[in-house]
C-alpha cells in the first residue's frame, strides 16, 4: 500500500441524519479536512471499471496488467485531494460502504478503512425531506419517493447490510445520539477512528463545509443551525407512508441494535 501524509475516514448511511452537520463541528479540529459530497467514490469506481472492462484490451495489449490499475487507483485520493497534508480526511459517500466500494477503499486506499454511518428513522428522514421540498414550493411525491427506483431505497439497503455485516471498522451513529448528546457521540466517534479527542464547541457552530443546494433547487437542505437542537417537524405524513416507513426503521435498527450490543459485548 502506498504510504500517504492524510488518513481517509469514510461518511456514509442515510441522508437527512445530521452528516453535514457532523462534518461541520469535526471541522473545528484543523486535523479535520472536508468538503461536503465527494466524487471519490464515483471516480475511483469508473477507473476501475474501466480497466476491468471498456479498456481491457486496450491495456492488455501494451502490457499494462493490473499493478497499472492498481498504483492508477491509489493515486486518485492524493490527486482528489491536493494540497491536503497531515489531516483526517472525512469522504462523505452514501454508499462508500457497499461492499463492492468498500473492498475497493480497502484495497487501493487503506485496509483498515474505519467508515462512520449516519442513520435515522425512515419516517423522519421523509418528513425532512418534504418540508424542504415544501419551503421551495416544490411538489414532494410520496409514492416516486419510496419506490425502489429512488435513492434512498438504495441506501437504506445499503446500510442495512451493513448492519448486518457486524464489520469492527464501522461506527453508526444516530442523529438523535449527535444532536441529543454530541459530545459523548463525538468521543466515541474520536475512539473509533483512533483520533485524540479534540474540545469541540457545540454551541456555537459555524458552518464551513457547504453543499450547492442552489444548484440543486433544494435552497436550504444542507444549512445547519449554530447552536445543535432538534427542529420540530409540523409535516404530518400520510397513514401509509409512515406505516412502510415504520416497518423499514424497524428492519434497519433491528440490525443496527444487534450491532451496537456486539460491540459492547
């Protein structure tokens, strides 16, 4: 493995779970290093692809065998991250842990990866997303967002498995637990990724890692407050929606619980 001047923390688990506002206060510590969604992820898939498949023949007949793909693939972190030295450097990518991309991190960027993985009840993470849809007098389908074809059906599959993977390198992490008690979730969070634990201020946060909501039409769906507190949601969700929803959470934290239980044991 080559050696590099940063770590690499991986951010995954469910969106709407408090992961932007975790990498705000973590970035209070100038150890700390990140920048909102990352393309790593995506990057590093689509060069490996391309060597094993599109490009195959093309490689194999000058002779680039697979340490080409390799010292390719452990190049793109430092070339995704110039500039950046001595730091912690949280990739935020919902699906980092899906096993196919973590074998890939493990592989080409360090074997013992540690991955945090935000998570929610389901029925929240819609509610949030409706009232943001609402704010920029956007209809919200509650049918297309629950469908498998949606996003977050994916990452809630992906997070179940890896749940129930029971793999030592995770750590989730529940936006209740981050909200309701950010200092104890932050040490565990310090202990797991074998980090000094670092005086943070939960009062007073300043925002300094931003996503492009704007580009995305969804003004204020990563903007966080200065002082961490749970915002009451008045959105009412429909008696089936919060029923699936409920079933899902259930199925999710059934698996996370049995988790954290194994850790403690």
């Amino acid at each position: 493995m080559l050696e590099r001047s940063n770590d690499i923390v991986l951010l995954a688990g469910l969106p709407r779970t408090g992961s932007t506002l975790l990498q705000n206060i973590l970035a209070q510590n100038p150890k700390f290093h990140s920048e909102g969604n990352s393309a790593l992820c995506q990057v590093m898939g689509d060069v490996k692809g391309s060597c094993e498949n599109n490009a195959i023949q093309q490689l194999t007949g000058v002779n680039k065998d697979v340490s080409f793909k390799r010292d390719l693939l452990r190049k793109i972190p430092d070339i995704y991250y110039p500039e950046i030295e001595d730091k912690v450097i949280l990739d935020k990518t919902r699906t980092w842990i899906q096993e196919e991309n973590l074998l890939m991190a493990r592989e080409h960027i360090k074997q013992d990866i540690k991955s945090i993985i935000m998570f929610r009840p389901v029925d929240e993470i819609i509610a949030s997303f409706a009232r943001v849809s609402i704010e920029n007098n956007k209809h919200f389908d509650y049918v297309s967002f629950l469908s498998d074809e949606n996003d977050l059906m994916r990452e809630m599959t992906v997070t179940y498995y890896a749940a129930k993977s029971k793999d030592p390198s995770f750590i989730f992490v529940s936006y209740d637990e981050l909200v309701l008690n950010p200092n104890k979730t932050l040490s565990q969070i310090y202990k797991h990724i074998g980090l000094k634990p670092f005086h943070h201020n939960v009062q007073k946060i300043t925002q300094t890692v931003f996503e492009d909501d704007e580009r995305n039409d969804m003004i204020g769906m990563h903007k966080i407050r200065s002082k961490i507190a749970k915002q009451k949601n008045k959105i009412v969700l429909p008696d089936w929606v919060k029923h699936q929803s409920d079933e899902i959470t259930r199925t999710i934290f059934n698996e996370i619980n049995t988790f954290k239980l194994k850790e403690v044991a």
